[in-house]
C-alpha cells in the first residue's frame, strides 16, 4: 500500500488571488447555490448540473460486477493472475471510453520456495503456515493459495529457543533486559499492532535475534474484541496476516532501485547490501499456531502490558520451547504493470490524478477490491458524461498500480518514472486503498481541508440521512478529549489526518511535493480478514459492503473531488489554513525535548521559523479574501488564473528538501513524513521529531535550519496581491 520540481518564483502583481466557494453537490436541492471554492457564480450554476449527472451514472451493480471478476483468483503482483487483472481493467477503462496506457516495470519482488515451522522442544509437532479452508466461504479452497509470509524475508534455517518479545517495540526490548532476558541467538515471537511489522522485524535484527515469529493476538484482532469469523468480523484464530517486511523508511517502491524508474536498464543496488531488506528469516502464524509455541514458555513471567488473550499466563522465555524455522525464499525481478485511463480535459497540460493498487496478496475483495472497484466506477461514470459532451477543464487521470502491497511499488515507480511531469502538471493526487462499513476518515495536505469539507457536505452519507459531512463530523465530535468537548460544538471544524504511510499516495506527497487527500470508510468494528486468504468477496457482501452502498457513495466522493479540481477557475486551496496547521505543530515541538517530569532534555529555538509561519499566515489569507472577492465580482482573466493556478499548485513543492540524492533522503518533505514507530500515522516535522528522540544536538540544529529554509521558501512563494483592479 505508497512519491516534482520547479523553483517558485513570485510573479507579477496581477488582479486575480485566491479562491471564492465551489459548489454544491448533485445530491442536494437548494433554492440558490452557495458559493464553493474555486467558482464564480456563473460557473457554480453549470458545474451544479455536471455533478448531478455524474451521479445520475453510479450504479451498484455496475461496482458489483467488476469487484466479482477481479476477486475471483489470487492475484499477487508479479504473478500471470496478477497481469489479468491488469489487461481487464486496461479493456475495461479503453470500453467506456478512456485514453488507456501501461506502463511497465522490472522490479525486486519476492515470495516463498518453502516455509516450515517446527516445534522441536518439548514435544516435537510441526506448525501450518497454511490457513485452513472453509466451506462457508468457497474462495477459501482455491488451489492457487499459498502459505502466509513475510515478503522480502532472509532464507535460512534456525533452530533455537523461543523469546516473547510482546509488540517487539523499543520498550518492549528494554523490559526484556530488566528481567534479564537475552535475544540474542534466540527466534523472537512477537504479535501485530503498534507499528509495522517491518518495524518489528528490524528491532529484532538490530538486537541480535536469529528469526522473527509475528502473530495476530486475539487480545488486539480476535475474539477478546468481539465476535470472530464467521459470526462476526474480527479475526478468527486460524486466520495468518501476510505483508512486506521492507524496511521502506528508507524509500519506498522497489527496494534496490531509489529515484529511478525501475527499467531493466536502471542501476540497481546489490540484495545483499541494500538497506531496505531484511537480513534474518520472518515468518507469520495465525494464533492458533502461535499459541503452541508461546503456551510452552517458561522463565519471567510477563511484564504490565504484555499479556495477550491467550488461555494461559504469558512467559518471557526464553525456552524451553525450541522452534526450527527453514524460510526459502524466491527473490528476484519481476514484471508489474500500472494501468491509467486518462479522461482528456480542454487543458490536456493540467492533471487531476486518482489512484488505487491493483494487486492483492490473495483475492483482495476489502484490500484493494473494494476500491479499485469504487476507482473504477467513477472514472466509468465520468467518461459516460464525456461521451455525451462534457469535458473537463483539466485532464482527470485514473491510476491502478500494481505491486502496492510490497511497498507502494507501482506508484512510485511511476511518479519516479514521470518526475519531471507530475511536477509541473498535476495539480494534486488523489488517494484510494480500501474502506468497509463505519466512520468517514479524510485525510492529507491541509491546505484541502476545506475543500474536503465542502465535498463532504454536498454528498449524502450512506444511511441516506443528511450528508457524509454531518455523520463525519459527529464522529469526530465524538472522539474529541473531555476537555475540548465541554466547550461545546459551535465552533468544532473536522482535520484531515495527517499524512503518514501505508497508501500510494506516500510517493506524490513525500517525494514530489504534491498536494495530496486521501477518503476512506474507516472499519465499523474490525477488518479481521485483513490480508488472509479470507479477504474475499464473501467478507465484503457479508460484512464490509453489502449491496455495495459504502463503495457507491465513495465513488461520488472521488467523482466530485475530481470534477471540482479539474474545473475550479481557481484551485481551491487554503494554504492560510494549512500554515496555521504549521504553527500548530511548531508549538507542539517546542515541548518534545521534554521528559515526563518536564525537564528539558534538549535546546530547541523554533522562534525563527514561527515567525515565518505566521507571515505565511497573514499573506495567504490576504490572498485568499481577495481571490474570493475576484471571484465573486467576476474579475480576472483566463490567463491570471492560469498563471496564479500553476504557484498555488506547485507551492506545496517548496517544502521539499531536495539536497542530497533519494538514496540518502528520498522522504524530502519537511513537514510531513511517517512515524514509522507507529503502524502508518502520519509525524509532523519528522526530521526534527528524529533528531529529539536521539537526543543529537548536531542534528536538532540542521533540523531546525530545514524547517526555517523550507518556510522561507513557501513565503517567497506564494503570489502578491495587485492593488490595481
């Protein structure tokens, strides 16, 4: 699930600035349109009518039937099930009508010879890394279902004592030394959650572990928090979670191949010495499996917060469990294939993208079937509009990748592959990975905020009652601490999440400096089949998307966004919010050289930066009142918008560091990047974040020195207002 440049320069004063409202969405009836950002009037009225016959064309049946022909087989990337589901999708883009093409890579991919678990003390007994069929879900027999694994795993063979490691987090390790247990030598067993599982796999290289066991704990996914598989859906305890073990903090797409497209004749690192692989066996069991090793554990009893639900207490270890792993892993170069439609605009030179991944670890039916699907049906409905004459001002992209779940490959690969294009072109990207059943999540780059929040508003939720706003934002309502909440509603906004990980969309923000969102239905109690062989159409229809409801209304999330993006007379960015964003987060990190009792544990001096940030504050939205104001009376001419478009656009791009080549610092943007000590959270100056959590003084002043260059060039960025009319 996961990456331009042209230096800003401030332009002429000219009468055009930012925006004024965009508009109110197809679903709703108003006596008037409101105003909406990015449209005059006179604009707000046609692109009302062009909405609402965009969703006049979304069908669930239509969803249906394209979700059940690409979930029918496995279809790992690399694999000729994988190419199939390619070639349909490029057939069924070029049938309604989109301009169609494949691009192709040669990247590192890698999945098991053989996998073999053995518990050779006390008792010997072999370990399935099988999960067993089910009758209820017929998908769950088909022949082409392999082992669970860890892609990108060491081989070899190891036979040592077991230690359990609980989530395998840094303090994990640290309380495993309090009580005088050595990982050294030993096969570590560690469950999911509270950071990735790469995450996991390197903490236990870097301590001297020989091997690695994950497992999904019924404490965290199973029946300790509900009802399990098939009675509900959390995760049953056969039920094993495949995924990559790529160390992609280093960079993401192909991991030997760093900001280049990877062609057959691009320079390529050596395996052996790549940063971004592994370098001792992993493997994944299911908590039926785990259980068998973790129930003969003896040694210390387990720590505060290590207890899992199990039917036993927790040992450390390590033995006397001994396990025998034989990991034989096939590495090697692989073709992908990333499919786009293009859907041409009267301005073919200006983008909107939109994207999914395509491949899936097994049938994909939630990840990525359920969005691949809904990515489908609006770029089909959009192009039914456009055969019957509309067009959009800009060119709206549709994007499949491929190899999304190795570590965003596919994605990056192409925005490494289109740099120079993507940079100066697209306007934004749009991200979609998976959604079920439950709350509206949105998240990205904030200047999109409101423009999210208008989108939001003029599509209906779900339920049929008001919009996908109003359940949105009483969700979020919900969530908000005791504290924030006795202060009442009245002037509560929703935010988008930060930008993390985990989603195609890491390439075009981290690596190009494009502004990006992502929308999703975030799960209603669990997704428990998550990359197991039971991730299938079954689970959809009987859990995550009946009917598929959930994936048409996100369809004509997608299909608004993209329309409104693509036609705005002026792009509907808020960049005055998004630099309020900034000095939020520089106040944050005035306190992150702090331990628990408060005492500074580092020197930080952010005032240069906060100075700037609340320049860029002022000046922004003194461009935006008078963009609106532009708007509204009617000023301005095609070419002043052309041009302001084109800064506003690109300025999310001066926050990029682009000292140094990809191999030593492909995550560019200042701002935002992953805290890869969580699963996929997104981290705020994560630079500087880094820089305190070493306590490296040397390092927090660059930092900061980064921080106050990036600023400084948003600031010289962003366009002047022309006092003449």
């Amino acid at each position: 699930m996961i990456r331009w440049r042209l230096s800003i320069c401030i332009m002429r004063p000219f009468a055009l600035v930012l925006f004024a409202f965009a508009i109110l969405s197809s679903s709703q009836t108003n006596p008037a349109p409101e105003p909406r950002l990015g449209f005059s009037k006179a604009a707000l009225v046609q692109e009302r009518k062009d909405e609402a016959a965009f969703a006049s064309q979304l069908s669930t049946e239509s969803i249906s039937a394209l979700h059940l022909a690409i979930t029918k087989r496995p279809h790992i990337a690399g694999s000729p099930a994988s190419m199939a589901v390619a070639d349909l999708l490029r057939r069924r883009l070029t049938e309604a009508g989109l301009d169609t093409e494949v691009h192709q890579f040669e990247v590192y991919l890698s999945t098991p010879k053989s996998i073999a678990v053995q518990l050779m003390e006390p008792a010997e007994e072999s370990l399935s890394v099988q999960e067993p069929a089910n009758p209820l879900d017929p998908d769950s027999q088909h022949p082409d279902l392999g082992p669970a694994f860890v892609a990108y795993s060491a081989s070899g063979t190891v036979t040592a004592p077991a230690v359990y490691v609980n989530y395998g987090l840094a303090a994990d390790y640290d309380q495993l030394a309090l009580a005088g247990v050595d990982v050294k030598g030993k096969i570590v067993i560690a469950r999911y959650g509270r950071s990735h599982r790469a995450v996991k796999i390197h903490g236990a290289e870097q301590r001297g572990a020989a091997a690695i066991i994950i497992y999904s704990d019924p404490a965290d996914d199973g029946y300790a928090k509900g009802l399990a598989w098939p009675e509900g859906a959390w995760r049953a305890d056969f039920m094993a979670q495949r995924g990559t073990g790529k160390y992609g903090w280093f960079w993401q797409g192909d991991p030997l191949s760093p900001g280049v497209g990877a062609r057959p004749d691009a320079d390529a690192l050596d395996p052996a010495s790549a940063p971004t692989l592994p370098r001792i066996p992993a493997i994944v069991l299911s908590s039926k499996e785990a259980s068998k090793i973790v129930c003969q554990l003896r040694g210390p009893a387990a720590p505060a917060g290590f207890q899992g639900a199990l039917p036993f207490t927790y040992r450390l270890g390590p033995g006397p469990a001994v396990v025998k792993l034989d990991v034989q892993m096939d590495a090697g170069w692989r073709t992908i294939r990333d499919v786009i439609g293009r859907l041409p605009g009267r301005n073919p030179e200006r983008w909107v993208v939109l994207g999914t991944h395509h491949d899936a670890w097994t049938f994909g039916g939630v990840d990525p079937g359920s969005s691949t699907s809904a990515v489908y049906e609006t770029a089909r409905s959009l192009a039914a509009l456009h055969n019957r004459g509309w067009a959009p001002e800009r060119s709206i992209v549709f994007a499949f990748w491929d190899a999304g779940e190795f570590g965003l490959v596919g994605s990056t690969e192409y925005a490494e592959s289109f740099e120079r294009q993507l940079r100066e072109k697209a306007v934004a990207y749009i991200n979609a990975d998976l959604f079920m059943r439950g709350n509206f999540a949105g998240g990205g780059t904030p200047s999109l905020r409101d423009f999210l929040v208008q989108v939001a508003k003029d599509v209906p939720a779900v339920s049929g009652t008001g919009s996908v706003y109003d359940d949105w934002r009483a969700a979020e309502w919900r969530a908000q601490p005791a504290d924030r909440r006795r202060s009442g509603p009245h002037d509560f906004e929703v935010e988008l999440k930060t930008p993390g990980s985990g989603g195609d969309f890491v390439a075009f923000q981290d690596y190009l400096g494009l502004p990006t969102l992502s929308m999703q239905f975030d799960f209603d109690g669990s997704y428990g089949t998550y990359h197991s062989n039971y991730d299938s159409r079954y689970f959809v229809e009987h859990f995550s998307d009946p009917g598929f409801h959930v994936a048409r209304t996100l369809s004509e999330l997608f299909g608004v966004a993209a329309m409104r993006l693509a036609d705005a007379q002026v792009l509907p960015f808020r960049y005055s919010h998004y630099a309020r964003k900034i000095q939020e987060y520089l106040d944050d990190a005035a306190n992150w050289p702090r331990d628990q009792d408060g005492n500074e544990t580092a020197k930080l001096d952010l005032g240069a930066s906060k100075a700037i940030a609340a320049q860029i504050a002022a000046r922004t939205e003194a461009l935006e009142r008078r963009v609106d104001a532009d708007l509204e009376e009617g000023q301005g001419t095609a070419e002043t918008r052309a041009a302001l478009n084109d800064q506003l656009a690109r300025l999310e791009q001066t926050l990029l560091d682009e000292t140094g080549g990809p191999a030593k610092r492909w995550y560019r943007h200042v701002i935002y990047g992953w805290n890869i000590h969580s699963l996929y959270e997104g981290q705020p100056l994560p630079g500087l974040a880094e820089a305190i959590r070493l306590k490296d003084p040397a390092r927090i002043a660059a930092e900061t020195a980064r921080i106050e260059s990036a600023l400084g060039r948003m600031r010289a960025g962003i366009p002047e207002i022309n006092p003449q009319k």
